[in-house]
C-alpha cells in the first residue's frame, strides 16, 4: 500500500492506494493516533512533505513503514496545483509515491539534527541580538549622540550609562540592554554545547584549518551538509547551497545569471560570513576575490569566493584531506 499523508499541526488527511493505483481509504485523523496507521499498513510505504512539525510524524511512521520525506518545492505538481485540499494533496502523494516521482529531502540522522538544533537556534539568538542592538542605536540616532567605538563593549556600556537621556529613552535602552545582556548569557551556553560537539566532529575540526572558519561557522556548515556521501558531485553540494547561478538558455546563447539561492539558507549564509574573513587571511581565497572584484562589483566576488570554499570544503570531507589550497605565486 502507498500512503499519501497531508500533515497540519493537529491532524493529518490520508489517502491509501494499492499497487494498481486504486484508492482503497481515505481518513483524517489526529495526529497522535498515526502510530495506529502506520502499524495496520505496516510494510508499506508511506510519502509526507517537509515542514516545521515533520520530525515526530516522521519518527512515528518510521516504526512501520517506509517513509519518504518530501521536498515541496521540487514537487511542484504539488506545489503549483491551482485546486489545493488536504484530500487532494494527500491524494497526489499516493499516487506519486506509487509512481516513484517525488522529490526527496534529506533527513539527518539524531547526532547531525541535535547539532543543527543547536547552531540554528545560536544563529537565531545572535540574529534577535543584532536587532536589539540595532534598537539602542536607533536611540542615539534620534537623541542626536554618537559613539564610534564598540558600543557594547565595557567603554561602550560606560558611555551609555553615562549619557544623558530622558526618562523615557533611559528605560527604553535599558530594556534593550537588558534583553541583550539574556542574549549574551543564552548565546554563551550554545556555544559551549556548539563547541563540545565540534571537538568531537572529525569533520568540523578538519575545516578549521580553513582561515575565517570558527567553532561556530565549522559546527553550522557540518550541521548543514550533513553526511557528505550524499553528494556525489561537488555540483550536487554548491547547488544545494544554493550557489548555483541560474542559466537562462534560448536557442545557442546561454546567460549565467544571479545565485539560485535555492536549497540551505543557513549553509549559504555560513560560508559567505567566512568569506569575507577567509579573503584578509588566506592567499588562495584572497587572490581570487581580488580578481574577480576588479572585473565584478564586491557582492559577486564574495559569494564567488564562497562557493570555491565549499568547493574546497566538499574535497575535505569526501577524501578526508587537510584544507591544501594551490600555492599562490608573488
């Protein structure tokens, strides 16, 4: 039996079909009570589509039945159908799954999901940070004050501490301060855990030989790609970090334009944070990024200088080699 599964948060719809494609059930039911489908169609194969919420589903499934995580946005069959319910979509999946034409995603195993859990998460605080940050300037922006140097540095919290403000804008940027102070504490005990499972990934410990590359960035990139046997071809690998340019194709011209930008964000972003610290440090990255940014303006040049890391990156970990760029001539 194939089982095409549309899953919400609460309750999932259902649609069965049989080897020849006839539909045998069709139920909606809660989700906690999956495990008792899964187990009275145990043996065969069931089909649900990558979401928020996927990760317990998906286990309780697996107990009994050949689950296959599907990538909506490759499916768009799915995606794109202009009549959408929860009977047709689970419908579509049966019969897909059936035929064999879903796209898959990856699902990680426990140990690479616990780390991408916990460099996610740090990357969200550290972005929820910057804004709070952002919010304390926007403060000194409108009272007319100014501050050079690292604002939130011990110099810079005395020159708050010290700036005469009104009432009103004092409680702001101590409310601001204060939720960034949480931050910093929160921040600093992921990174701990971050940097426990760093010392005990091989792989992550082998990319911080690349200059620009951290605890943190070496933990996210690993979280990332997860097992790199998944990639055949590092084609495979820059396009699923979405660094691929798009090609647009009529007749005998063919034009390269922008990223696709398809595939991991955070893996994307990574890799373009470390560029622009792996360009400053490393005669090999560097160079190219000179090159390249006398013929294209800085942004191209960095994501270009990104993907030759990953590029870098994929023959790491395939062969299990040392980061051993090309000597680069005077």
């Amino acid at each position: 039996m194939y089982l095409g599964i549309d899953t919400h948060t609460r309750y999932s719809q259902v649609a069965v079909v049989d080897d020849d494609g006839n539909l045998q059930d069709e139920i909606r039911l809660p989700n906690d009570r999956l495990d008792e489908l899964a187990e009275q169609y145990a043996g065969g194969e069931a089909a649900i589509e990558a979401s928020g919420h996927y990760r317990p589903l998906y286990e309780m499934l697996d107990e009994h039945l050949d689950v296959t995580l599907v990538n909506p946005s490759k499916n768009r069959v799915i995606a794109d159908a202009t009549v959408k319910t929860d009977r047709i979509d689970a419908k579509r999946l049966a019969h897909m799954l059936r035929a064999d034409m879903l796209a898959e995603s990856y699902v990680p195993s426990d140990e690479i999901r616990t780390l991408r859990d916990l460099v996610r998460t740090r990357k969200a605080l550290v972005e929820e940070r910057t804004a709070e940050k952002n919010r304390v300037r926007a403060v000194l922006k409108r009272t007319d004050n100014a501050y050079d140097s690292e604002l939130f540095g011990p110099t810079g919290r005395e020159f708050l501490a010290e700036l005469s403000l009104s009432d009103a804008d004092r409680t702001i940027v101590e409310a601001h301060l204060s939720v960034i102070d949480e931050y910093d504490a929160q921040i600093e005990k992921l990174e701990a855990k971050i940097e426990q499972k760093t010392l005990e990934s091989p792989a992550a410990q082998r990319l911080l030989a690349i200059p620009g590359v951290g605890q943190s960035t070496a933990a996210l990139i690993v979280a990332e790609i997860g097992e790199i046997d998944r990639f055949d071809r590092q084609e495979e690998l820059v396009s699923y970090a979405g660094l691929d340019p798009m090609v647009h194709q009529s007749g005998d011209m063919e034009v390269h334009g922008s990223i696709s930008k398809e595939g991991s964000a955070p893996l994307r972003w990574a890799l373009v944070q470390c560029a622009h610290v792996s360009v400053r440090y490393d005669d090999y990255l560097g160079n190219f990024y000179t090159r390249l940014k006398q013929r294209k303006n800085k942004q191209i040049a960095i994501v270009a200088t990104a993907r030759k890391m990953l590029v870098s990156i994929f023959y790491m970990l395939k062969r299990q080699e040392p980061y051993d760029p090309p000597e680069v001539s005077a």
